[in-house]
C-alpha cells in the first residue's frame, strides 16, 4: 500500500514484466513498443521506488534480483488480469489475430496439430498456434507467467491455481520395422529380452525426476513416456531386465532407428497406427498389460472467463475424438 500512496505508475508495471521476460532492455523496448531510452528511465525510478536493483546486468543479460523476482509472478498475474478485463467484450475467431501457445510433445503435435490446422483454416484464418516443447522448460513458471496458454502432457499433481480436463488415455504398442523376425508372431516376454527396445523418456534423475514425473512449483509432469513399471513388472517374474539399445528425448526418431533393425520399440497407440500408415512400420500388442496413462490439458484458472480461451478448449475437446475415439475407455 505505501507504495501506491507514493503515486507508483502503474505503466513501471509493464516494464517491469518485459525485462522479466525478455531479460533485456532492448527486448523489452520491442516488445511493449517504446525506446531502449525510456525502458532505463523507468527502471531507474523503479529502482529508486522499491530500493532495489531489481535487474543486474550480468553477461547474460539483465537478470532479476530475489526481489523481482518475488515480484514476478503476481505483476504477471495483475497485468493478465487487466487484459483480460480489456479483452472479454467478444472474441471472433474470424476476425481474430490472437496467439495461442500450446506446450506439448513431438507425439501430441504430431496427432493434433494437422486436424486443428484443418479445423481452423476457415474458421480463424489468422490465428497463430506457437507450440512450446513440454520438455526441458518449466511449465509451471511459463503457465503462471501467461507464457503458455494451455499444457498437455500426462500430469500426477496439478496445483489448485490450474484448471484441467481429461483428454483421453494412452496405453502402449511396440513398433518394429516391417521385416523384423517377430512380425507375424505373437510375442513373448522372453522377446523382450532378446529384441534390445527403443523407448522415449523426457527427463531423468538429472532433471530431478522421481517415479516417473519431474515436479516443478507443485506441478508434477510425467516424464516417461511409456509404462515402465509394468514392463519391469512383466520382466521380474521371469528373472528378467528390460534391455534398451536407446532412450529417446522424442519420438520421431524412431521409425529411422528401428528401419531395418531388430529393435523393439515402445510408443503409444494412436502413434503407433500413425507410424503403420506413414512410415511403413509394423505394430505388435505388448505381451503384458499395461496402465493406460491419462493425459491432460491444463490451464490456468485466471483464464477461465476469457472467451478466446474457451474457443482454444472447446477446439481441442472437439478435436481429441478424431483421433483417440475411445478416449476415456482405453
């Protein structure tokens, strides 16, 4: 409160959150439109405002003190929030030139991205779709931040800040190259150990991953993207290990990894017809059961009363049927 008596300009607030994002003086004067010039002259006052230096300049740019930092999100929350406010008197997908960020994996683009093309391309010619990889960043700082719009991935926790919704289920295949020895064949456990697998993991012990899921601010993501435990599982009752030639950080890879190989590879279902009909590979049941993993769009709740966000949800929900018919009943 002192320092809205003290007449704070509200405009240091913009400020303030383009040097957080851009972590530059000449980012943040591009983007929000004013001079290198009066991007310092305002930090300067702010500077003197709040008593700190709130942005050092370091070799790698102007980084945030603790400070800021502490700042940081509710600026980016209070600025939203207005532009929302600003923003909610109608939203025309046909008029619209808004930008969506969407975080997702290479799998998930893959599948979704084509149809929502079509979908949109008479409907709202001019929006943008910018997808963030849902790997090696933080969603959660991104999604607070307003960075990210929406996040689909396999969740374990999701903080009550977000709102999210059940898209469908994936469970597992293996793909090998058409004229591997198994095709066929019904295959067994023990193929499992003699055929070396392929499978994809976005993150390991190095991102601090445990279980299975990398936490970030209370948001816990999955980061192995198939159902280790039941393949190990699957494996110890016969004394056995899972046997990986190569754990990949996405999934496109594959099909030139496993092209004439004898290599197995993990990958979930709806990719593995993808890459039957695209990329000439064969497709073989797992010989253990597995657990359907759900897989979530979140979002966060700041957003639920802004209307082009609706029109983002409400294209993505008429969306997943067309390619995860069975959504829910996997």
């Amino acid at each position: 409160m002192d320092i809205f008596r003290n007449n704070l300009d509200l405009n240091f607030l913009r400020v303030f959150d383009a040097l957080m994002q851009e972590r530059s003086v000449r980012g943040a004067a591009t983007r929000i439109g004013i001079s290198s010039s009066a991007i310092s002259h305002s930090l300067a006052k702010m500077r003197a405002q709040f008593g700190d230096e709130l942005f050092v300049r370091t070799g790698a740019g102007m980084q945030p003190t603790s400070r800021a930092l502490a700042m940081a999100e509710n600026t980016r929350e209070a600025l939203v929030r207005v532009e929302l406010a600003v923003s909610a008197t109608g939203f025309v997908p046909l008029r619209s030139d808004r930008q969506f960020v969407i975080a997702a994996n290479d799998y998930l683009s893959t599948m979704l991205l084509p149809k929502i093309g079509a979908k949109t391309r008479s409907i709202a010619p001019n929006i943008e779709f910018i997808i963030r990889p849902g790997t090696r960043i933080d969603l959660a700082e991104q999604l607070d931040l307003g960075r990210i719009d929406i996040a689909i991935a396999g969740f374990g926790l999701v903080p009550r800040r977000y709102d999210s919704v059940e898209l469908f289920r994936d469970r597992d295949l293996l793909v090998s190259c058409k004229n591997h020895p198994l095709v066929g064949k019904r295959i067994e456990i023990s193929d499992l150990v003699e055929f070396l697998l392929v499978a994809v993991s976005l993150g390991g012990l190095e991102e601090g991953a445990k279980e299975g899921f990398i936490s970030e601010r209370g948001l816990a993501r999955r980061s192995e993207m198939f159902d280790r435990a039941a393949l190990v599982s699957a494996l110890s009752k016969n004394g056995e290990q899972a046997r990986f030639s190569m754990m990949l950080p996405h999934f496109l890879a594959m099909p030139d990894i496993l092209a004439e190989s004898r290599l197995l590879g993990i990958v979930p279902a709806a990719l593995a017809s993808h890459f039957e009909q695209t990329r000439q590979l064969a497709v073989h049941e797992l010989p253990y059961a597995d657990t359907p993993t759900p897989v979530h769009a979140i979002w966060h709740s700041r957003n639920d009363g802004d209307n082009a966000h609706r029109w983002l949800r409400s294209l993505l929900m008429d969306t997943v049927p067309e390619i995860w018919p069975d959504r829910l009943n996997s």
